[in-house]
C-alpha cells in the first residue's frame, strides 16, 4: 500500500510540472481516506464551488471575442485539494446566454439562449487556487471544448 501512495505523489509531481495536466488523472475518484494535501471530491453545489465556477466563467468570458456573456449551466465534477489555500479542479458546462458583453449585466440576471442558431455549450476543465486570506482568485488553467 506504501509503494501505491508514493507512486500516486510521483505521479502528481510529474503532473503539476506539466502545463496542461491530464484530464482522466485530474478527474480520478479518489477515496476518503487520502491524505491531507491530495486532491478530494466535494459537493459541486458547495459555496466554493459555486464561486470558482463563476470566476472560471468570467475568465472565459474575458478571454473570447463572442458578443454574447457564457455561464455555468452545470458542475459535473468538482475535487479540491489544500495547496496554499484551495485550489479547486472542475469538469464543467458553460452555455452562451441572452446578454451581450457590452452591457456588463450580472450573470445571475442572464438567461440561456433558447434561438437554436444562437446556442452553445461548451465542456470545460478549470483549476481555481482561492487564496481566502488574500481575496485573490486565479484560473491556471481552462481548457474547453
């Protein structure tokens, strides 16, 4: 059993030292009884959870070039691990809503798009480090499809 948890800190080691780490490793059922500092699965209606998707959306929304704002419209999966404060790793979909970017609405005002021509979906994996102490948030990474 020894040799299982030091092969699985190797394999988190050469993992983190990737720059995109592999999404079938990142969405593991890992068990109850890891150890403190191993990623563990939580409720994906958790309040964090729920606030690192929003940031995870902002960030999305940021970065794309669509008029139209995206939002979270379900958590899969969400696992968090205890990393100098929390960094939270999320399967994720996000669909394109009825406002526009340019008029900066609250997301929680925003309905999804029911013009078929004008849905989209998409499949994200996210990891959100929340440092509390310090209110900051950052998105390493954010890959979807």
């Amino acid at each position: 059993m020894r040799s299982a948890w030091t092969l699985l800190a190797c394999c988190c080691l050469v993992v983190s030292a990737m720059e995109s780490p592999s999404r079938e490793f990142c969405l593991q059922n890992f068990n109850s009884g890891v150890k403190p500092g191993f990623p563990k699965t939580i409720k994906t209606n958790d309040p964090g959870v729920l606030k690192a998707a929003r940031y995870t959306v902002e960030r999305f929304n940021n970065r794309t070039n669509d008029i139209f704002l995206f939002k979270e419209s379900h958590i899969n999966r969400a696992l968090i691990q205890i990393v100098k404060g929390l960094k939270y790793m999320l399967d994720m979909e996000i669909a394109r809503t009825t406002c526009k970017k340019t008029r900066h609405p609250s997301l929680d005002n925003c309905d999804f798009q029911t013009n078929n021509s004008l849905t989209q979906t998409f499949s994200c994996y996210s990891e959100v480090w929340v440092v509390p102490w310090l209110h900051k948030f950052t998105v390493p990474v954010l890959c979807c499809q």
